[in-house]
C-alpha cells in the first residue's frame, strides 16, 4: 500500500494543484506539503543570505548550506509521520534531478512510495508563472527540464496535455 506520493516538477508545472485534487479525491485522509510550505515556515533572513535559500533575478534558485540542513530535518520528518500511519502528499522541485531523489529514498526508507514526475511544456509554464504573479520570471524554463535529469518515475503526466482528472486518474491507477 502507498504511503507517500511525490510529485516532482519544476515550478509552476501544476504540481500544487494535481496534489490538492488528488488529496480531495481519495478517499482516506492524506496530508499535503510542499517545498513552498517549507520555504514560506523560514525565517525571511533565509531568503537572503547564501547559507538559506537565494531566489536569483533571472528565476535562478540556489539553495544554500543551512537550508539544506533544514530540508532534510523537513523530509525525515515527514518520512516519521508517514511511518506512524499517516498518509502523504508531496510537491517537491528537485533542483538537483537524482541527489534530490536520492535525498527522498533515504529519509522515506523502509516506506511505500510513488514518484510522480509533473511534466508541463516549458513555454505553457512560463505562462502561467507571469498569470500566478508569485513567482520570478524565468523560474518555470529554468526547472522545467533540470529536475527531471536522471530521474525514473511510477507513473509521469504532462499537465499541458492532459487535464488535472486525467493525471489525477492516471496517478491513482499505479497506487
């Protein structure tokens, strides 16, 4: 049985909002969190020094040191909430394709687990990253293909050419 879903995709691919619509769509209570929960619960000076999270002029994320440490605390532990039954969804950008894998697998050990990769055309995100207002430009091209470098997944959908029921139905058949 899975415990943990993770939709992986770079910004403004839809991952947010596929992980809202299946959470709403199961019929179990599962828990939500995404890496700009983890980002937002930072204290602002995060967002300024090299060591915490940099958000780059041109959409460039680089995510330094203490943040780094911060996001593995996060993932372990979501991976003990999972451990002690609760069920969980995950929107993750891994920045860095298989390391962020890699980071996953380990702080979720010994748990079911569906990757998920959101693909979305790099040009359709990019649209609805100038729409959304919340994010800097070139954020959405910049990840669109980088965090999926490497990668191997359960299931993939693509939310430029599929509606969110549709990836909704298609992640729910590999569960």
């Amino acid at each position: 049985m899975t415990n943990i879903i993770i939709l992986n995709g770079g910004s403004s691919s839809g991952k947010t909002t596929l992980a809202k619509c299946l959470q709403n769509s199961l019929t179990e209570p599962w828990l939500r969190f995404g890496i700009d929960d983890l980002i937002e619960s930072m204290p602002d000076a995060m967002l300024k020094k090299d060591s915490g999270i940099k958000l780059d002029e041109d959409g460039a994320v680089r995510p330094g040191m203490e943040f780094r440490e911060l996001e593995s605390a996060w993932m372990h532990g979501i991976g003990e909430m999972a451990r002690r039954g609760a069920r969980v969804i995950i929107d993750d950008v891994f920045l860095s394709g298989v390391k962020g894998f890699e980071k996953w697998e380990t702080a979720l050990e010994g748990l079911q687990v569906l990757w998920v990769g959101v693909f979305c055309d790099p040009a359709v995100a990019a649209a609805r990253e100038k729409e959304r207002g919340d994010r800097i430009g070139g954020m959405a091209v910049s990840q669109a293909t980088i965090v999926h470098e490497g990668m191997n997944y359960d299931v993939t959908v693509d939310t430029s050419k599929s509606s969110a029921e549709e990836c909704i139905r298609m992640i729910k058949q590999k569960m």
